[in-house]
C-alpha cells in the first residue's frame, strides 16, 4: 500500500474513532469538535477542487459556505414562523428537513459558482483571487444590511433540522450524518480525480497550450470545476449552520474564505485528503492554541508560513511524500 | 495539381514596429513535407501559432480543407484536423508519458466531460495513446513522469500526442531539436512514412533533415518569405545562400 493510502485510512480512521471514544467517556464537548472538523474538511474538500486540481486560487469560497449557511437559515426560519420565504410568482415555503435544505444549497451553490466563474475566470492570478474575494465581500455586506433574517446579529433557529430516522440534536448522531457527507464527498472528489474530466482539468492547470491543442477549451473545465467546488463548500456551510444552529455574516467573511484556504495548504493542495488533515489540524491547533492566547492566529500565521516556506506539499507532502500518485 | 489541405494567403503581423509575418503566403498540399527555414528570430514560430490558433494576424487568411479558419480558436482548429507540436515542449509535466498520451486521444473523442469511469482503465484511448507512443519509440517511458524525460524525450512525446488526435495536417515546430544523431535518424525515417498519410508543415533549423525529407522549401528571413521551392532550387539560390545558409556555415 502507498503511504497515502494509508494515511487516508488513518484519518478517517481516526475521525471515526476520537468521536465514539468521546461518546462512550460522556465527552459531547469533543464530539462537536469533532464534527466542527469534519464540516471544515468538507468546505476544504470543495475549494481545494478549485484550488488543488483546477489550480484556480479563489480567495471568495465564502460566498458559497455563507451561501449554505443562509439557505439552511432561511428555509429553518420560516419553517420554525410558519411563513413562507415567498408568496409570488409561486408559493417556496421553509422547511425543517435537512435532505431538502441540502439540495437546495448544492443547486444553489453550483449557481453562484457558474454566476462568479462566468465573470472571474475570464481573469488569471492576482485578478482573479481580488474578484472572487470581492464577489464574497459583496454577499457579506448584503446579508449585514438584510434585516428581515436579522442583519449583522444572524439567525437563530431554536432546534437543527430533522434527518429522517435520527434524532439530529444528539451530538454523535449529527456527527454519523458529517461523517458520512464527508466519505461521500471524498469518494465523489475521488472519481472526479480519476475520470476524463479530472484528467482534462489537470492537464489545462498545467498547461493551457496543451490543452486546447487537443481540441478542449479551459474556461469550460475551470467553469465546471469552479461549480463541482462551490457546490462542495456550499454544503458544508449548510452542515456548519446547522451544528451551530446560527448563521451570521460572518460565514461570508473574508477571514473565512482565508480559513477554507488554510485547511487546504495546511493539509496539501491538490490532495484529494488533503483538506481533511488540514482541517483536524486546524482544529487541533485553535484548541490547544487557543487555550493558551486569545493570539492563538499568530502561532497559526507561524506555522503556515513555515508550511508554505519548507512544506510546500503541507502535512501530506511532509508525511506521504511530495509525488502525487499516477495510475 | 491537387488542392492545398492547407493555403495561407497574405498574412501580416507585426509586434510594434517589428514585422514578423510579412505578408507571407504557403500551402501545403496532400502527402508532401513543406519545410519552412530560416534564421532565429526570422518569425516561423510566430508563423505556426497564427495558423494553430493563439495569435490573430493583422490582415491575411488562413484557410483550411477549403475553410476560412482565421476566426476560429486554437481548440476550434484543433478538432477541424490541426496536429501541432511546439517548439517550447508544452506538455502536462506532472503527468505520465501516458497520462500525456490519453489526454490527446481524449480530446479527439471529445467526451471529457464525463465524471464518474476512470480515464486510465478507458480501453480504447489506451491503445490509441499506446500505438501513437510506441511510433515515436516512448513504449518503454510510459510510466515516466514528463518531467523527468530528457528534452528529447518531450520532442517524442510531443509528436506522439498529436499522433493520437489523427489529425488532417502536421504542424510541427523544430521536433528534432535535442532528439540526438540516433533520434534524428528514427523520428526523419518516421515523418518520411507519415507524410504519406497526413502531410506535414515542418520548421526545422537540421539542415540534413529538411533537405533529405522536405518536398518544398520555404525561406523566411526578417519575416518575409524571400524564396521557395524544390530541394535542388533552394539549394541552389544565390539569395538563400547568402542570407541564410551562408550564416549558418560560420555559426
Ligand atoms: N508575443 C510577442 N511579442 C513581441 N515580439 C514577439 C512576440 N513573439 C515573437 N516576437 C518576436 O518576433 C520575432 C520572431 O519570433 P519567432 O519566435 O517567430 O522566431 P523563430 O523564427 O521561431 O525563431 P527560432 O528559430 O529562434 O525559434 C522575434 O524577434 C521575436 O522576438
Ligand atoms: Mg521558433
């Protein structure tokens, strides 16, 4: 086996594990910060699609977790004052159940990817990272002025949505559905990885010139690869407003785009992985740091500078090698 | 006199106030090599990517099978038949030699956007990618990642990746340079088959090869096309003599 592979398994090993040894001890504190890690890994997972395979550096990933979270607000909020989000040309009324909530955030999502990439991927480098950071900037500042789901205070809702069959406000239960999400996100990016699609995509991150004289055009890859990524990140947006019951602007920051971004190199870009050490790690550090200072971001910027400076593979490069696997 | 596959009638393009493309016109007919010369700088480079596609000429045409192409993008060209290789190896050099050779048998499927089979267990563009690898004699470097090939190798490489798109022509910029005496030799036998089947645009500065393969030549200085024709004619030009082959004697 490649030492990929397993630390693959350790990982998931691991994230399976940590959560039930919680479950048993009576620890639902971990549980959730378990599940915490698993959301970001997922919102890595996505932008890392961008990032990794389609080398496309979105600083704007935000817009789309802020995107779940507000779709997962919306619809609970009307759902929980029996009004409907709107009455005209046709009736949309809120809902509790999370399937629903999640197909409406990935469709969505893969909406406003399309809107951002039509427009930003017609640019390249520094262009394009200041465009996508401004589009999430312009979602920010439009759900602080959006009073009726609460401004710049965000949204409550008093109980998480309902999954059929399980009791969703119990910790290791909400934990199963975020694991499970995360297996088949990474099974999804997995096969993505392998197809032609995955290979096409590659090979025009590399080389344009390439690309397009096999006859296939870039923006359409990038296109599609940006809307597969802000699906991903969307999703995990509607998981993380639903761990925290509350959505904020604060989900279309910058400083969380910024952070979808540090699981991603944190872990090792272009790892289907990747992310999801990278969040554990991310997590793991906030945790341990930040019960040491308020300044906890300091050490963070330390050590990603060290990672991008001497790591350039991040915690995979450093542990399973800096080659990528070709089969 | 069969119709030329490929006729590029005036085309002019300048870069300020340098003229690399003076209104230069060649074709390129069915199952001939038409070697195109000259010395570095002279715009022959310049001259393929204006009939691949990635650079507009300011005023001329290209036509291609009979159709106006000028307009059309580098990909469009592609997938009407165009089979280039670039000078500047421009090749996925994460990937596989193989890797490398499926893609171009992919894109000449063009169905890449499907995302679920893995592309590298696809029967059919793995024996495309294999035949065209094994022409150019890269059959044992299939595992190789790209870049660790020698330059050489890319040369290969580069051609054995247009050989899976199964194109209408060749356009091939300087694919001996850095191939070595041996490589030369096996690569000129095998453009010597090819041509046969699918003609061939060639720029190359190996003067042994463009006289031992070339069916026509063209000599283009200063972005001006100051002579064409047979072997023995441009061997035997004065001009030529002086400005091209002359500087290539004390160099
Ligand atoms: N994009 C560009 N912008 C400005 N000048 C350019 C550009 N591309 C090429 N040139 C110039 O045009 C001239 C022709 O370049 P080109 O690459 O076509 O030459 P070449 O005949 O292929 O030379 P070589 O034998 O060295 O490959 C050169 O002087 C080059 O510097
Ligand atoms: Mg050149």
């Amino acid at each position: 086996m490649r030492k990929e592979t397993i630390c693959n398994a350790a990982l998931l090993f691991g994230l399976l594990a940590f959560p039930l040894w919680a479950w048993v001890t009576d620890e639902p504190f971990l549980i959730t910060l378990t599940t915490r890690a698993i959301v970001f890994a997922i919102a890595g997972v996505g932008l890392n699609f961008a990032l990794g395979f389609g080398g496309l550096v979105s600083l704007g990933h935000a817009a789309f977790f802020g995107l779940g979270g507000y779709v997962m607000g919306v619809l609970a909020f009307h759902a929980q004052t029996y009004t409907s989000v709107m009455d005209w040309p046709f009736v949309i009324s809120g809902t509790k159940s999370m399937p629903i909530i999640w197909l409406v955030t990935i469709i969505l999502s893969a909406v406003l990817a399309v809107g951002i990439g039509a427009l930003s991927l017609r640019t390249s480098g520094v262009y394009f990272i200041m465009i996508t950071l401004a589009f999430a900037q312009m979602l920010f500042y439009f759900t602080i002025s959006w009073s009726t789901y609460g401004g710049e205070d965000g949204l409550s809702i008093y109980v998480r949505n309902g999954f059929p069959g399980l009791n969703t406000m119990d910790p290791i239960q909400y934990y199963a559905i975020c694991y499970v999400v995360l297996l088949m996100v990474l099974a999804f990016v997995f096969a993505l990885s392998r197809s032609s699609f995955g290979l096409a995509l590659g090979a025009s991150r590399q080389n344009e010139d390439r690309i397009q004289a096999v006859g296939q055009v870039p923006f359409r890859l990038y296109l599609t690869a940006f809307a597969i990524s802000g699906a991903i990140t969307g999703l995990s947006g509607a998981l993380f407003a639903d761990l925290n019951r509350f959505v904020s602007p604060t989900m279309f920051s910058w400083q969380t785009s910024g952070e979808i971004m540090v699981f991603v190199i944190l872990g090792g870009v272009g790892r289907v992985f990747g992310p999801v050490a990278g969040a554990v790690l991310f997590i793991v550090l906030e945790h341990l740091l930040g019960g040491l200072s308020e300044f906890w971001h300091i050490y963070l910027g330390a050590i990603l500078l060290g990672v991008v400076l001497f790591a350039r593979g991040g915690l995979y490069g450093l542990i399973a090698g800096r080659e990528v696997a070709h089969d | 006199m069969t119709d030329p596959i490929l006729d590029i009638r005036g085309i002019s393009k300048s870069f300020g106030a340098l003229k690399a493309s003076n209104n230069i016109s060649l074709d390129l007919r069915p199952g001939e090599i038409h070697a195109l010369i000259g010395p570095n700088g002279a715009g022959k480079s310049t001259l393929i990517k204006q009939i691949a596609g990635g650079l507009r000429p300011d005023s001329g045409s290209v036509y291609f099978d009979g159709q106006d192409i000028t307009d059309l993008s580098t990909a469009a060209r592609a997938r009407l038949g165009m089979g280039r290789t670039f000078q500047v190896s421009s090749l996925a050099m994460e990937y596989t030699v193989l890797q490398n050779a499926v893609l171009g048998a992919l894109g000449n499927r063009g169905d890449i956007f499907r995302f679920f089979r893995p592309v590298m267990k696809d029967a059919d563009l793995l024996a495309t990618a294999s035949e065209a690898l094994e022409m150019v004699g890269l059959e044992d470097f299939k595992s190789s990642v790209t870049s660790e090939l020698s330059h050489g190798q890319r040369r290969q490489l580069e051609v054995a990746v247009a050989l899976t798109l199964s194109p209408k022509v060749f356009l091939m910029d300087e694919p001996m340079a850095g191939l070595g005496t041996e490589g030369s030799h096996r690569l000129m036998g095998f453009l010597g088959e090819l041509k046969h089947k699918t003609p061939i645009l060639l720029v190359e500065h190996d003067m042994d090869a463009v006289f031992t393969l070339a069916d026509r030549i063209s000599v283009l200085v200063y972005g001006e096309i100051i002579a064409s024709g047979s072997v023995d004619e441009i061997r035997g030009n004065p001009i030529v003599r002086s400005a091209y082959l002359g500087e290539e004697a004390e160099t």
